[in-house]
C-alpha cells in the first residue's frame, strides 16, 4: 500500500475521532490534549536520547508534559466543574524542573550533564508548558462552540499541510511552477512553492473562518477583514515555524519519524508539530486583543 493511501485512510479513521473527543465534554477535550502532549514528549525525550548518553527518560517526559497540559486547564478554571486553581502551573513546572535536576546529577555523566537536561527538558517545557496553552482555547460543555479557537487553528494547519504537501510534491517543478527548496538543511522535501500555496489557502480560510464566527461572537473580538486576514498570516507563519523546529530536532537525531501512532503520517510531533506555535500564538493574540479593545 503506498504512503498516500496510508495517509488516507488514517485520516478517514482519526478526523472523527478527533472531532468526536472535541464535541463531547470537557474530560474528552482535555484528555485528548493531555495525551497527545505526553506522546509528544515521549516522542521528543527518544530522539534526545540517540545524542547524549542519560537515563531513558520517556515515561518520565510523558507524565510531564501530560500533568503541565492538565495544569494550564486547572488554572483556568471550569473544567470538570472545579473553579481556577491558583498557581497551579508555575507550581507543577517547579515539580518538574526539580525532578529532572535530580534526575541529571544522580544519573548522567559530568561531561553530558548540561546538553542532556537542556535537551530532555525541552520535552515538558515546549510541549507541556507552552504547548499547554492548547488546552486554554477550550472551555467546559457539550458541542463544538466550547473550543472554536483551537477547531480554527487544528484545521487551518492541517489544511496548510495538505496543500503544501500535495502542491508541493504533484505540481511545484511542474508547467509555470518552479521548485525551490524552502529549508533544504532541515527539511529537502519542503519547498517555497508549496509554503506558498499552503499559506495563501490558510490565509484564505483563517480571514473567512473568523469573520464568520466572530459575527457569532464565538471569540468575543470584532474583527475587520485587515485584522482577520493578519491572523491567518500569523497562524501560517507560527505554524510552518513549529514544522520547521520539529524537521531540525528529527534531522539532528537523525530520525526519519517521529514516532508511528499515525500510520502513514508517523507520531504526534510529525503531525502536531505546527500547533505547539500556533495555538498559543493565537490565544495570547486574542487575549492581547480582548484586553485592549
């Protein structure tokens, strides 16, 4: 079977799975998030561990990066009908810096010591504790409006993808089209054709997605057609970043992917890479904008 119909059929299978967790209720919503976050992190703490010589810290990464999701949740309050949970995340990141300080001076030679935490620990800390932030663009009940911001941004990267992949790969080098290579030292494959494309159909998308639920008042900030149009840019350009910071981390580790949960698409930082950047780039954006207006 090739990878495209792999793709397919993984996607036929995991869209409504997605969709479903999202519709149904608080607990589904910010379980689906706590579990991705903790693959995330397992997938990050393997690659790290092929470059220096340490403990296997994947269980220990997962749980970090799942209780830092779960911590951004409890802090905002109304989920699972608990009110906001003062400092539990600053707190929650203290645990988890402690444990891994301990971890490094107990188990990891002198000469590794230093690359090894730095690296280790940027599983929870970019996955938990700013990729978290996912988990603040949902609120508690049944149906979709309770998390339109985040549905905005998970679609708009995967459109992004899509037509980036599919431009890229059966058009760019093609008829008036030409190919060239957008970041060939971390990822060849990629190119300027198909970031291009991809960020015109995000743009395109994000511009009409807001007008249109903002008229509903689903993110609570009115929007020109000017400022819609600047958080699709934002959006593409924060999420093709994230793709391009997860490409770097697999060439330097020199993995071709990053794990296997998705078959035909690898593992979560293969197919979530983009959200890390873009979900909380879009919620302080808004957060800025509500404040201000």
């Amino acid at each position: 079977m090739s990878n495209l119909a792999q793709r397919l059929i993984t996607a036929f299978i995991a869209i409504p799975i997605v969709f479903f967790m999202l519709w149904f209720c608080d607990y589904s919503r910010i379980g689906l998030m706590c579990f991705l976050a903790g693959v995330a992190a397992w997938e990050w703490a393997r690659m790290a561990s092929k470059m220096y010589k340490g403990p296997d810290m994947r269980f220990l990464s997962f749980a970090s990066a799942f209780a830092l999701t779960l911590a951004w949740a409890l802090s905002e309050g109304g989920y699972f009908g608990l009110p906001a949970v003062p400092c539990v995340v600053g707190m929650t990141f203290l645990v988890v810096f402690a444990v891994y300080i301990a971890v490094a001076y107990a188990k990891v030679e002198i000469d590794h010591l230093f690359p090894w935490l730095v690296m280790q620990l940027g599983a929870p800390l970019y996955i938990g504790l700013w990729g978290g932030v996912n988990a603040l663009m949902m609120g508690s009940g049944q149906g979709f409006e309770h998390c339109y911001p985040f549905i905005l941004v998970m679609t708009s990267m995967w459109l992004c993808d899509t037509v980036a992949y599919f431009f890229g790969k059966f058009a760019a080098g093609k008829g008036p089209f030409g190919r060239h290579a957008f970041a060939p030292s971390i990822s060849p494959k990629k190119t300027w054709e198909g970031s291009i494309a991809g960020s015109i159909a995000t743009v395109a998308w994000v511009a009409y997605w807001v007008k249109c639920s903002a008229a509903l008042g689903s993110f609570h900030v009115q929007f020109t057609w000017v400022s819609a149009i600047g958080i699709g840019l934002l959006l593409t350009v924060a999420g093709q970043a994230g793709d391009l910071l997860m490409s770097a981390l697999k060439r330097w580790s020199g993995t071709k992917d990053s794990g296997n949960l998705f078959v035909g698409h690898g593992g979560v930082l293969d197919r979530c890479d983009s959200f890390y950047l873009a979900a909380p780039a879009l919620f302080f954006l808004l957060d800025f904008m509500q404040k201000i207006a």
